[in-house]
C-alpha cells in the first residue's frame, strides 16, 4: 500500500485528479484551495540562478588521509593519516546558463565543501591552477564578456577577445582553456585546483603559504572541438550521465590531493608574486607533496535540494587553514556570502546540505525562514556576553598575526608583471599535436572578431612565443 497523500499541512487528500468546480463543465471554485497551492508552488519552483557557473553536477565522496601534514597545519582533518572527511563537490562551466550543454569549452568549477569537525571548510576551486584577471576590480568587466550581449542576446566573441587582448594578464587562461584542457570528457577526467594561494598554520602558530591540486586519478581525456558538437548534437548532459551514472554503477572516481609549500620567508624572494592569481609556482622550485585521496562515492537524492542549493564559499575556512594577500581572494571572501544570501536566503547555511556536521552555536538570529534551533543550550542565552553559559571565543584557534606593510593606493598591477614567461612555459609543454588544436581552437573562436582586435591579440601570443603568434596566424587563413 502507498502512503497516504497529504497536503502540506498533512491533512489527507481525497482527490488529486478533479478540480473542484460549480457543474461538471465548470468553473472552477475559488475555494479549491488545493488547486491554489499547487498552482502558487509551481510559480515558486525557480530561483535565481547562480550568476556565473549555474550548470553543474555534483556528488559527495570522502576525502582520506594517506601523509602526514600536520607540521604544516592544525586543521583537523588532517590531524592523522587513514583520517577520513565527509565532503561534497560541484562541478560546473563558468558561462553557461542553467540549461547550457556540458560539453562546451570553458573552464569547469571544481567547488569542495569538507565537513570537518571544527566546521565546513570550502575549497572553491576550478580546473585551472590560475585565472583571467589578478585584480577583483576586473572580475565583473570579465564575467560580462562571457555573458550575452546585451542586445543580440547572444555569447560575443569580439567582447571576449577585446577584454583578453586589453588585459595580458589573462593569457595565462585563456592559453590553458584553448587548449586540449579547456574541454575535459567528463568531471572525472579533469584535474581540480584551489588555484589561489592560501595560508595554513600548525599547532605552535607557524605560517606558510600553500597551493592545493587534485589530480585526476582516471587520466586526463578532452574533446576536440568536432568531437563535442557531435556530442551535444546527440546529448546536452554528458557530464551529469558520466558523473550520476558512474556513481551508480558503483564506478567511484579518486583525485590524489597534493599542496605545495612555501615559507613565509620563500615568498619575499620568488622572482613573481606568489599571491598572484595568473601565477603557478613551478613544481622544480615547490614540489608537490602528497597529502590523500578524494572519492566521489555517493550521488545526491535530490538535485535540486543538494547540489542546486549547496552554497560553497571561499570564507569558510577552518582553524588551521586561512587567506592570503591574494587580492582575488578577498574580494571572493565576500561576495560568494552575499551571493547566497540573494540566491538562497538569508539562512542559507541551515539547509542540510551546508549545515556544518559537528556542533555549531552561533547568535544569528530572525529573517526568512528560521527553521531551525540555535540550541546554546539556554534559551536566555541568545546575546554574547552573557551570563547565562552560552557559547563563548576560543582564542586557541585563532590565527597567527600577519605583517603586512605599504601604503593605501591602487597599485597598477600591470606595471613590471611578467605575463609571458610562465604562458611559454606552459606552450613548451605541448607536442605539435597540442599545439596545432590551441591554434585551431583560438582561430575558431575568433570567428567575426574586428581585425585590430585580433592583431592585439596576436602580438601577445607573439610575446609568449614567436611560433605561437604565427600558429594562430596560420590557422585564421587556413
Ligand atoms: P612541470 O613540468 O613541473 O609541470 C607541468 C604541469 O603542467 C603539470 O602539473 C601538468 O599537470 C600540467 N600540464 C601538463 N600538460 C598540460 C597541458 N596540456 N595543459 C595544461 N596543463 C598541463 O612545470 P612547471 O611547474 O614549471 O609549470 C610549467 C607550466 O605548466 C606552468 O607555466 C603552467 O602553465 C603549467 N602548470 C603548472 C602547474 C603548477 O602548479 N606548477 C599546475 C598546472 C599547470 P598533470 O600533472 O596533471 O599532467
Ligand atoms: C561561483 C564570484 C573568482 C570559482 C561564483 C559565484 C559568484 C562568484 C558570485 C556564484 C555563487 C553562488 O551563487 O552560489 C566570484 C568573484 C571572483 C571569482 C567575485 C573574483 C574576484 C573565482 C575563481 C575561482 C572561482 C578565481 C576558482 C579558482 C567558482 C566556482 C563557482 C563560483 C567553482 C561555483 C561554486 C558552486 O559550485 O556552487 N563565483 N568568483 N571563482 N566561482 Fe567564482
């Protein structure tokens, strides 16, 4: 026997087939209520969609401990080797709306949300170990070059190209996402990056600065730009099948998550600034060091709830692990907060996907949707300080003061920033094969872009490398 249907309020229902109407022809009753309700749920059924990276996928797996890091962090899921985390990770494309198709080229988010025992640590992370822009300030310019013209209503090539050919400091990124790597097979088949440099600090409140990579543990495997049109002509939900579907069948994919380290000391004398978003720090210099592995094991009941709702932001930190002077860094600590609050609501972290899996007190008190208790234990206890045995500070978790120093200016962070070298680096690494698809698939987003326009663009490949300027050449008359 099913269960019995109920209205919201749990009253039974005894009809979900015929409107209540005046006479088999109608009309309709005002008094059907429950049509009403089911009409005014369905107007309510969308909310906003995330204003960059609104397609994605997403799963929970569990990160595992395999080496001790613990003299570099206090953070207590790394506090033992064989420790296990609960965690969540949401894939997604950063320019596509809700509906757009999987396989496009553009970099993939790579969000993480780890359920430790001193509260969620967010690692909101993408594909890529760096990013267009180094200067928030140009965040917003950016994301409007990959959103619709606002006449046409269409995606603008020559937007895209007049911002990257303005701004040299995005051919870090924009060389990484025309290449084999800008469009992966499927989630599992991509590496996943903090990208920003982040501080982590150990039990006796020593410093050092640090850069996280989950290397895919399935291999790398891309789509040519031919191969994904076949792919979204036949399916727009590639990643969601590979991904939903693979976890079923009980195929779990594994990152092997490795940092890298730098001391505080390090970090005055590298040659680029390490808290630079357009910079990787090269392996030879700071190599890799292994900390666990991640698996994805356990698909979502439902979407909408889970993954449509999950809420990742780069201010969940735990003790242990903290910002840097990455000026991208800050300007994301506030604004993915923010975000949530318009897309979700104000109690966005009570929703069972983002509440935190250990105990939490914390004050917050009214507004839309207060649903749950902030259980301090005493229901006089709802201000700090109080006297009453509510939650109070624990100074042993905060974090070892910072020095910073210099005047209160707009830098110009273009001034004697080298955006070449590292670019060439990257260009070096590609066989012939790699580098005629780079040329192609810049040639072929190029398409109906002014002339001047592409010339500027040239002359920077040119900059990073002579046969990367003419290969692009090559390719746009061929
Ligand atoms: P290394 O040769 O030590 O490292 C090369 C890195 O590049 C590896 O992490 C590798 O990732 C990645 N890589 C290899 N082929 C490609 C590709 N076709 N597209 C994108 N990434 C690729 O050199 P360096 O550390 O000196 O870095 C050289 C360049 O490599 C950098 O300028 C940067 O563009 C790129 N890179 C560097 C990273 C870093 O943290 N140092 C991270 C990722 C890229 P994998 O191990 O998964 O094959
Ligand atoms: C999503 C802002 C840079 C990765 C978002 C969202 C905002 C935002 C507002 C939507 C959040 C939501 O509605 O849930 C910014 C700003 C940036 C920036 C202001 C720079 C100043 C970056 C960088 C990365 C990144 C550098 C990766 C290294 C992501 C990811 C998501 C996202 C993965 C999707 C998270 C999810 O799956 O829910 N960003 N972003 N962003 N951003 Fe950024």
């Amino acid at each position: 026997m099913p269960p019995r249907q109920t209205t919201t309020a749990g009253a039974p229902v005894a009809d979900n087939q015929n409107s209540l109407t005046a006479g088999p022809r109608g009309p309709v009753l005002l008094q059907d209520w429950q049509l009403i309700e089911k009409l005014a749920h369905q107007n309510r059924e969308r909310i906003p969609e995330r204003v960059v990276h609104a397609k994605g996928w997403g799963a929970y797996g569990t990160l595992t401990i395999t080496h001790d890091i613990s003299r570099y962090t206090r953070a207590s899921l790394f506090s033992a080797v064989g420790k296990q985390t609960e965690m969540l990770l949401r894939f997604s494309t950063v320019a596509g709306e809700q509906g757009a198709a999987d396989a496009e080229r553009d970099v993939r988010g790579f969000a993480m949300k780890f359920y430790t025992e001193e509260g969620n640590w967010d690692l909101v992370g993408n594909n890529t170990p760096v990013f267009f822009v180094r200067d928030p300030l140009k965040f917003p310019d950016f994301i409007h070059t990959q959103k619709r013209h606002p006449q046409t209503n269409l995606r603008s090539p020559t937007a895209m190209w007049d911002f990257w050919s303005l701004s040299p400091e995005s051919l870090h990124q924009v060389t990484i996402l025309m290449s084999d790597r800008g469009l992966p097979v499927a989630p599992m088949f991509m590496n996943g990056y903090g990208s920003h440099t982040y501080g982590m600090w150990n039990a006796a409140g020593e410093r050092v600065w640090v850069k996280f990579h989950f290397k895919t543990m399935q291999g790398h495997r891309h789509y040519t730009n031919a191969e994904a049109a076949q792919v979204i002509g036949q399916s727009r939900e590639s990643y969601q099948e590979a991904l939903f579907g693979g976890i079923q069948r009980g195929e779990f994919p594994r990152w092997k998550m490795q940092i890298q380290v730098m001391t505080e000391e390090q970090a005055e004398q590298t040659p680029f600034n390490p808290f630079d978003l357009t910079k990787v720090w090269p392996h030879a210099d700071f190599p890799v060091i292994d900390v666990g592995v991640l698996e994805l094991n356990r698909n979502p009941r439902n979407y909408f709830a889970e993954i449509e709702q999950a809420a990742f932001s780069p201010s969940n930190f735990v003790p242990g692990i903290g910002a840097s002077p990455d000026k991208m860094l800050q300007a994301r600590i506030f604004s993915y907060a923010d975000a949530h609050r318009y897309r979700l609501g104000t109690h966005y972290e009570a929703l069972p996907v983002n509440a935190p899996k250990c105990p939490f007190h914390h004050y917050h008190k009214d507004g839309a949707m207060r649903f749950f208790q902030n259980d301090t234990g005493n229901p006089d206890a709802y201000y700090e300080p109080n006297s009453m045995g509510g939650p109070v500070q624990d100074p042993s978790v905060a974090e070892p003061p910072l020095r910073i120093q210099g005047d209160a200016d707009r830098f110009n962070h273009r001034e004697g920033n080298d955006d070449f070298s590292q670019p060439r680096a990257l260009f070096n690494l590609f066989d012939a094969g790699e580098r005629q698809r780079l040329f192609g698939n810049i040639a072929a987003a190029m398409g109906g872009v002014p002339q001047h326009i592409v010339d500027r663009q040239l002359a920077l490949f040119d900059q990073v490398h002579p046969e990367y300027g003419a290969g692009v050449r090559a390719a746009l008359k061929g």
